[in-house]
C-alpha cells in the first residue's frame, strides 16, 4: 500500500541525539520494508554539529537516499515539519522526533495489522489506547490527560492523544493542511486536526510502542504554559479560519 514514503525529522541541536536516530534507520533499511524511502532532515537553527553528523552518516550508504533542509532561524517544530512536507514529493509523508520515542519499525507492526489503506485518513500514533505499550514519566501522562481535556472543553476534540510526533499522511493531504498551518511550536498539531476537521478529513488513532527520552528539549514548565496559552489563541480564531 505505501510505495514511496518521505520520513521528516524536525532537528535542532540535535547532536548528542542522532546517535538513536541513524541506529533506527539502520534497522528499518535492514528490514525493506518499503523500497523508495527518503529520509529529510530539518534543519531549524541549528548551532551545533547536527548537520556534519547527518552527512558523515549517509556518507558510505550510497543507497539510502536524504537530503537536509536548513532554516536560518529558529522557529519551532510546526514551522520545520512544514517546511519539509510542502517540498516532499512520495506517496506518504510520516513525521516522527528524532529522539525515536516512536521507532520507525512500528510502520512495519501497522502494514502487517491492516491498519492502513488508502482512503482520506490521517493515521495518529496514540500513546492513550489500551493496546499501546509505554514507558513513561507520571508527570507528563497528568498533563496529557490536562491537556486533552482542555481540547475537548474548548474545541470539542475527542483525540485521544494529539501530540504524539509519530503522524503519518497522504502527500496530498499533508499539503494542504500544513499549508495553512499558522503555530509554528508544539500546539500546530492541535491545528492539524481542526484543518482535518474542515476538510473532512478522517482521523485515526493507531497504537504505538513509545519510549520516554529524559533529555527531551520539552520544558515540563515553560512549554507547557506556552501550548495551554496558545490553545486560547487558537480558540479565540476558531471560527474566522478553522471552521
């Protein structure tokens, strides 16, 4: 079902990360899973090594195809996964974070249950189902619970679990919701689904292995304040834009 897949990895600073990132891509490739797959990097600003240690990587692997996409500066992760998707051009887009939170394998466990077909569906990895497998800290399951009942009070979102990075689309549907994407940080997936919603686009919730990474670049604090405020910004322009 998927003939052609561009995987993008948002990256900024991402240096002592990659490590993971180029072991899981090494697995995947070893599986042929999927024959015509691209790996993008981008770029956000970065100001340390991440760019030579993607290049050194892909050096000697002659086959695997990827390219690196550089912003200036930085903007945060919507504005980097939409600069790389509106330039894709493969069947199916999935975006995932490079600390592999998500392995890219769990595309393998999704083809092999039937989960994906070819309709207008975005399909959401979903740390909240039963059949998920976890490894997490308490404090960021209570502010997900928190932060999903916030959407369902303010925009009547019944998403189990918006903000798993592990997302995967039609090219086409891709494009034209984050074309109008307008947060450029944590909150454009909540966005996503509102565009979803106005396109009459159907989304799906899949169940995924995920692995907490102690050194997210998420302050629990200051993070969190910026998505919850945004999320009213987001409400007070609901209906000019998203409806």
């Amino acid at each position: 079902m998927i003939k052609s897949l561009s995987v993008i990895f948002p990256m900024y600073n991402e240096a002592n990360r990659l490590f993971r990132t180029f072991r899981d891509i090494e697995k995947f490739e070893k599986q042929k899973i999927i024959d015509n797959v691209e790996y993008i990097f981008v770029d956000d600003g970065s100001s340390d090594d991440s760019i030579n240690k993607v290049n050194n990587f892909f050096k000697n692997k002659k086959k695997i195809k990827y390219k690196i996409l550089k912003i200036k500066k930085n903007l945060g992760k919507g504005n980097a996964l939409k600069k790389g998707i509106l330039k894709e051009k493969k069947n199916w887009i999935l975006t995932l974070d490079i600390d592999i939170s998500v392995s890219l394998l769990q595309i393998k466990k999704w083809i092999n249950y039937k989960y994906i077909d070819s309709k207008n569906v975005i399909y959401f990895g979903s740390r909240n189902l039963k059949n998920s497998e976890l490894e997490f800290k308490f404090h960021r399951k209570i502010l997900g619970i928190i932060f999903s009942f916030l959407l369902k009070i303010l925009f009547q979102i019944d998403i189990k679990d918006t903000q798993c990075g592990f997302k995967l689309y039609k090219n086409k549907m891709a494009k034209k919701i984050f074309r109008n994407i307008k947060d450029t940080g944590f909150v454009h997936d909540v966005e996503v689904v509102l565009l979803s919603k106005k396109y009459n686009y159907r989304l799906k919730e899949l169940p995924i292995k995920w692995i907490h990474r102690n050194e997210s670049k998420l302050n629990i604090f200051v993070d969190t304040f910026k998505m919850f405020y945004k999320l009213f910004i987001i409400k007070k322009n609901l209906f000019s834009f998203y409806s």
